[in-house]
C-alpha cells in the first residue's frame, strides 16, 4: 500500500501470486512463477494488463515506482539479489547482493529502501547508490517497513522492539533517527503511511486496535476497534489519496473502511487519549450517543471500558467471497466516484463502491481474474536459496533481460538509463499511438490482379 501504498506482513499469503500497488493506487503489481506482471486501472472498473515479463523466474517480490518504467525485482532463485530494470526497453540497470534474504522492498521518488530481517539499507534513487545503512534492528521476520510516498517528508518506519509495538521512525534523506512512538502493548503487524507523509496507521499482533499517528509530533490522532470478538491477523492497512480514509484487510473475510475525521476515533482538537469527540451530527446516532456518553462520564468508568467504548468504529466495510488468501486494498477514485480496490493472493481483483456519504455494506461492482494461481500455491515469501538455486542463480533473471549488462555500464550510461525509467509515463487515453497493441491490424493488400481482356466484338 501499502494506498497509496499499503504495507502488508508476508507470511499470510496462502496463495502463489505475490500482489501490491504501487504508490498512487494507478496499477496494480504481481509476482508470479512465470515472472512479473503489470496491470492498470481503467475508468470502466476494468484492468489491463500493460507488461508481463514471461521470463519463468520465480518473482517474489515487486514494486513499482508510480506510473514510471522502474520496476524492483526480486526472485525465488537469488532471494538475496535486488534487481532494478526498465521494464519497457527490457534491460537491467542495476543489481545488488546482500548480506541475506530480501524481505520488502519499498520506493519513492528519492529514495529506495531494502529490509532484511535485521537491517535496512537506503539507496539513492537516481543513482542508486547506498547511503545509509541501518544495522542492528530488532528481529523483523516479517520484512516489516513502510517508506513515505512523499518525498518532502522522507521517512522510514520499522518495528523498534520485536517484543512490544514500538515504531522507528527515520529520516531517509537527512539520515538520521526522528522519533519514537509507542503504539501497541504486543508486536506491530502492519505500518502505512498516509501520501503526505505526516500520519501513519500502525496495528499490532492483536489485531483488535488501529491507530493513526502524527509525524514526527507523535500525536495519537485517530484509534479504531476492527472488532470486539476475536483477534485477527491484519494482512495490510492503506490510506486513500486523499487521505480522509483508512482500509484494512486481515485473515478474514471482512475488509474495513474507517473514516478520518474529527470525531472519529480521533483526539484532534484538544480530546485526551483513548477519547472521541463526536461530532455534532453523530450525537443523534446510537453510537453517537454512547460516544457523547462515554465523554461525559468517563471518570465513572473503569480505564480499560471508558477506552474501548470511544473507539472509532468502521464507516463501511466490503466482504470478500472467499478467505485463505493474502489481501491488499487501496481506495481510489475511478470516473470521481470512491471504490475499494482488493486484490488477492488468488490472482482476483475485486472492485466495490465506497459510498463516501453513507459508508455501510460497500457493493461488489466488478471481479477480475488477472492470474491464475498455481495449482500447488505456495507462500511467495523469499528463502535463502539451496544449493540448486544458489547455482542456478548465475542465470537468473538478470540472464531473461534484453539489453546491456549493467556491470558493463559506465556510471553516465546508468544514470542515463536510470533517468529514462523515472520518467513517469504518460497518461493513457482510449489510443495510445505508442502502443502497437491500440493499432488495428494491418494485412498486405492482395496483389493487383490484370484487368481482363476486353472480349472480341
């Protein structure tokens, strides 16, 4: 997301196919045992698919940079290998080795972060090159992080204890540590930010409480309850572009929608922590009431009950067809009407209206079978490679590329490459003149046959 670029926890995904997308929820992303795949979101709730690579190596991990021709790759054979290509001219530009298995991969339009389980490392996205790592961090088998999309607020976030949800925050471009924010009791599951980079969503193992932080201030804004009978495993929080909502997928079937606003759940404007300072126009709403309620008497009341009655509940929710499969959402506008988009480990796009007035039971408009899963599926969670794929590494992905070498490009050659893949590329109409595919086809004219001889008088 995570939606704006969402980030999810690995390890959920009972599916094959390796989903996300990209920082501006315009496209859509896929990992599959057949390589990687890109799709874009079409005005009519429809997708299409723009590139597939075909190049039959394992993809378990990708990430595009917006709407740009950098794709990050990283492959079930060289788990340890980070491949940067421009998917469009079919050539690597660069490629990176590290000390262990690659667990997430996030982008932005300055910098480039890779996570593995107990450092980060920080590239330069124009060049590429490593400025900063991170060393020692707490175990984090989850490859958790999540990379603002906002290059003005350029931070990182990762788990700051592996025993309590405690969340690092990092400077990525002055390189240096910001703050510290306590935010959960048990281990984080999930982080995301908002697009401009000053809140971020945090959930915990619980899976029962979500909450909403400023940045770097480290003002609880915003604390939702998911929900009050079972604890969950939150698979992935995402905010809207705009950032007036929250999604959230998890193991079940249910994904939620909060709303962000004053009042819902939040302490903005001067509300203690744990409380929700309804709005006017909820005080005539059940849960309105009880939150008006819980307001006035709230020294009445055990801590623990005060704080879990003025929690924010959903503002619309959507149900998946089937669970067992790892989740991703975004809400994005489509022809300027709200939709929740999720997309499934399963290779399924599911696109729901998001009534922005009203909220409640968000309608399934559209269903999208964009890949097969394969019929074994298997958790796309990167492994350190075994003998046979340590030698097959050799030949790997980097090997399906057309193109130059990158170890055989001078520093101007790469930036240039690099340059030409960060152009964003350009809107897509109903023709696109660059595309060969929006071109009708074309067929040799027959060849011109004699006129016949004009018959004898």
């Amino acid at each position: 997301m995570s939606l704006g670029g969402g980030q999810t926890t690995e390890g959920s995904n009972a599916g094959g196919i390796f989903v996300q997308f990209n920082q501006d929820c315009t496209s859509l992303v896929a990992g599959s045992s057949s390589g990687y795949h890109l799709f874009a979101l079409t005005p009519d709730d429809g997708i299409e698919e723009i590139y597939a690579s075909r190049s039959g190596q394992d993809t378990c991990l990708v990430d595009r940079l917006f709407s740009s021709s950098l794709v990050a790759i990283v492959t079930v054979s060289a788990p340890r290998k980070l491949i940067v290509c421009h998917y469009k001219k079919g050539t690597e530009i660069c490629n990176y080795s590290y000390s262990n298995t690659i667990l997430a991969v996030k982008l932005n339009r300055s910098r480039l972060i890779v996570c593995l389980e107990e450092s980060l490392h920080i590239h330069n996205i124009r060049d590429m090159k490593i400025l900063h790592t991170i060393r020692d961090t707490p175990p984090n088998p989850r490859g958790l992080c999540a990379l603002s999309p906002c290059v003005d607020h350029c931070y990182v976030a990762y788990p700051g204890s592996s025993a309590v949800g405690e969340v690092q925050i990092f400077d990525a471009v002055h390189l240096n540590a910001k703050c510290v924010i306590s935010a959960h009791d048990s281990p984080l599951v999930a982080l995301a930010w908002s697009m401009c980079g000053r809140r971020l969503a945090t959930a915990s193992e619980r899976g029962t409480v979500i909450r909403v932080f400023s940045v770097p201030e480290r003002q609880r804004l915003y604390e939702f309850r998911r929900g009050l009978k079972r604890c969950v495993t939150i698979a992935c929080l995402a905010f809207s572009a705009c950032g007036s909502y929250l999604a959230a997928t998890s193991n079940t079937e249910t994904v939620h929608v909060f709303r962000l606003q004053e009042g819902a759940g939040g302490e903005e404007g001067g509300a203690g922590e744990g409380e929700a300072a309804a709005a006017p126009e909820a005080a005539a709403t059940w849960m309105g009431w009880i939150s008006q309620a819980v307001t006035a008497g709230k020294t009445y009341l055990p801590a623990q009950v005060a704080d879990v009655l003025a929690q924010g509940r959903a503002f619309a929710a959507a149900r998946l067809p089937a669970t067992g499969h790892r989740a991703v959402a975004a809400i994005t506008n489509v022809a300027r009407a709200p939709r929740l988009l999720v997309a499934t480990a399963a290779g399924v796009l599911f696109v729901y209206a998001l009534d922005a007035a009203e909220g409640g039971e968000c309608a399934l408009l559209r269903q999208h079978q964009f890949l097969d899963a394969p019929p074994h599926a298997h958790a796309h969670a990167p492994h350190a490679p075994t003998a046979h794929e340590a030698a097959a590494a050799g030949n790997s992905y980097a090997g399906a590329l057309r193109g130059r070498d990158p170890t055989q490009m001078t520093e101007s050659q790469r930036a240039s490459e690099l340059g030409a893949a960060l152009e964003p590329a350009p809107a897509r109409g109903p023709y696109d003149l660059r595309d060969p595919n929006h071109f009708p086809p074309m067929r040799a004219a027959p060849p011109a046959q004699p006129a016949p001889a004009p018959a004898d008088q």
